[in-house]
C-alpha cells in the first residue's frame, strides 16, 4: 500500500506539473497540509456515491483522499428526514482549490474570510500559506463545523472557525484582504464586499443557474461596489440562503398556448454545451431548464420553466423536426431563441470573455470583456 506521504508528494507534484498551481508559496502551502486529515475515517463518500471507511478499506480511503476528485462529507444538510441525496458538503477537488487560492492572488500579511469551511482544508491550507492568526472561516452547519475543527486539531492548524451565515460575512474579523467563497452564490452579499478592503479581492463560484457556474474574481473599489472577470466554468454547491427552488418540469399533461415546428439541426444541443448554456443564462432570467426523455422515449425533450411557475416550454423531437410548445406570459424558448442569436452575433464568446460588477447598491451586471460593455441586467 502507497503511504499517506507518497500518495501526498504525487498529487501536489501533479498539481505543479500540470500547471494548476503556479504559486511556489502556495505550493509549499499544499504540501505542509496532508489532505487525508480532513477525510473522515467514516461516512464520507466519492461522487459516485461510493462510501469509503478507513478500517474496512483504508487503502481506497487514502486513494481518495488523495484523488484529483471531491469528497462528499454530508447529504441533505445532514437530515435523514431529506432523502434528497442531494450533497451539501464536501472536501473540494484538489485542482479547483489550488484555481480558485491561485485566482485569490495570495500575498504575504494579508487576512483572509473563506466562507463554507466544510472539511477545513482550504482553511487550513490558506493558514498555512499566510498564518493562523490571518484567517477567519465561517461555515454555516454545526456538525459539518466540529468535524473541521477536529480536522484542524490533527493537521496543527489553528485559524479562526466561526459558527455562523457567511452571508453576512465576520464582521468582528474585518477589514480582509481577500473573501473566498467556496459555496456558489448568484447575489454576491454585500458584506463580502462592505467587508473587503479597497482593491481587495472577493474570489467566488459565481452562477445566474445551476449547472452553468463560472469563478469569479471582483476587485473592491473605493465606491462600494466591486467588479471583475470570470475565470472560466466552476460548479459548487450554493449557499444555504441561495439554494434554487426545486425544478418544476410542466407536467405531461399541460395544453401549450402555441405550438411550432423548428426545421434543422437539433435546438437542444447547444444549450448542452456549456458556453451556449452560460450565455444563455445571463441573459434571460427567473427560469429554470432540464432534459427529460421524450413522449415514448424516442429522444429527449427540453422542458424550461419560469421561477414564478407561470410559464413553461418544451422542445420535443416530431420526425425529422422538433416542435416547441409555450405557455403563458412569457414565452421562454423565444427568449432563449433571441438569447443565442444575441451571443452568436457578439462572435459567440466564451465564459472567460464576460465579467461582473457589483454596484454599491447590489445591482449586478454581467458585461462582455470591459465593465462598460455590452451588458446584462441581473435584477
Ligand atoms: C464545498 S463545501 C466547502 C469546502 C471547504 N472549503 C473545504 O476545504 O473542505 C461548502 C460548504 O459551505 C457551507 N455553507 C453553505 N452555505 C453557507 C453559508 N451561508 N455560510 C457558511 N457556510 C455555508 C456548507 O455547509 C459546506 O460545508
């Protein structure tokens, strides 16, 4: 069996190798930190869902402690009452921390506030890199909290670890230097940025809807707002505050208000293709979209859904065309339609084209390439 040691010195080694970590200080972080601390011995599972024990089988135990994958320490907030089997807690995946603390841009003597401790990791290497007296991490679930705190406890770590919603930030920590969300938020809360200092950087999974998640790095300026680019796709679960409504698919039975045919190549794909569907998604607002097989199962229908449940769509495969149904006020495929025809005309750019400003009064705006052009509204 490979040692905790080896399976530790591989990973970072294929970090730096890969070019995910960059940063020498930050690397040197990754590699006073052992990963496998922060992994319960108990209960934790992979993504696939595949439990792991440490004393029934150590060696799969260790090997995920030291995959380039995430580990699943809670489902369901915990409540056996939810059988969502929806995972609300996690060790984030190796090469995603080192993105999101490369894209914080680290710097000796500064203080940091992560919010979503989760396991502590993160914590504890972000102690690692700038001390344990310049970090404050907040997490929301109790149990999730002391598995942390323990967690720290065996990897010598000692930041600050706060019970608390990171919604509305530490105050009693702030001024920071840097907020690191590692929980998805749509609304960035104005604490993150009230609690930052000017031209400090608030670092966060970014996502107008689940599914088409980018990270985002805002720059605080002296006016209260905060603005800057997205680096690119990143999935996290949200924030306990931000978690989007279940979605509601239009039921089979539903009476369209009108009905079409469209001609030519397939309308659902693009919106599978994550830059189509991010585009998509910045721009028409309040809906929800999902894949369900077609009537009979030949193929797969696109149902979209508006927030407020009064408007619904759905593409399904008839022949060698499809036909698109609409009902109510809205008539959301048209949107999404004139959405992609908008995004094709700008030259289809990619995520790492557009960016996000904050204003002071939480207006928030996804704009393409400068804060001043082309733009979205996400009110
Ligand atoms: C992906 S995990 C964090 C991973 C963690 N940084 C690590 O190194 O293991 C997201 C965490 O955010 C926490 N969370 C969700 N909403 C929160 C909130 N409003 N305030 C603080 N923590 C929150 C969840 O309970 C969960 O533990």
């Amino acid at each position: 069996m490979l040692s905790a040691a080896r399976r530790h010195r591989a990973l970072i080694d294929s970090l730096t190798a890969s070019g995910a970590l960059t940063d020498r200080r930050l690397a040197a972080a990754f590699r006073a930190v052992p990963r496998h601390f922060f992994i319960p011995l108990h209960g934790a599972v992979t993504t696939s869902g595949s439990p792991l024990d440490a004393d029934r089988a150590p060696e799969r135990w260790l090997e995920a402690a030291y995959a380039d994958e995430p580990v699943v320490v809670q489902i369901d907030d915990g409540d056996p009452e939810r059988p969502e089997g929806v995972p609300t807690s996690s060790c984030s995946a190796p090469g995603i921390v080192a993105r999101m603390l490369e894209a914080a841009r680290l710097r000796d003597g500064q203080r940091v506030l992560e919010v979503g401790t989760g396991t502590g990791w993160n914590a504890a290497l972000l102690a690692a890199r700038l001390g344990d007296d310049r970090v404050v991490s907040v997490e929301i679930d109790p149990e999730v909290l002391e598995g942390a705190r323990a967690a720290l406890v065996r990897a010598g770590r000692t930041p600050r670890t706060v019970r608390g919603d990171g919604e509305f930030g530490y105050p009693e920590g702030a001024p920071y230097h840097r907020v690191i969300a590692t929980c998805a938020a749509t609304r960035v809360p104005r604490a993150w940025v009230r609690q930052t200092v000017e031209g400090g950087l608030v670092v966060l999974p970014w996502t107008a809807m689940e599914g088409a998640g980018v990270l985002a790095r805002l720059t605080v300026h002296g006016d209260g707002s905060a603005s800057g680019p997205f680096l690119g796709g990143l999935g996290f679960m949200p924030l306990r505050s931000q978690r989007p409504p279940p979605a509601a698919a239009p039921p089979p039975e539903a009476e369209p208000d009108e009905t079409r045919l469209l001609h030519g190549l397939d309308p659902i794909a693009p919106l599978t293709r994550f830059s189509t569907a991010f585009a998509v998604t910045v721009a028409v607002h309040r809906w929800r979209m999902g894949l369900r097989p077609a009537p009979g199962g030949a193929g797969r229908q696109l149902w979209l859904a508006s927030s407020d449940g009064g408007s619904w769509a759905r593409v399904l495969p008839a022949g060698t065309a499809w036909r698109v149904e609409q009902a109510g006020p809205r008539s959301l495929w048209d949107e999404v339609e004139d959405a992609q025809e908008e995004w094709r005309t700008l030259g289809e750019p990619p995520p790492e084209r557009y960016g996000l400003t904050v204003a002071a009064d939480g207006h928030h705006r996804v704009w393409l390439d400068t804060p001043d052009g082309p733009g979205w509204d996400q009110d």
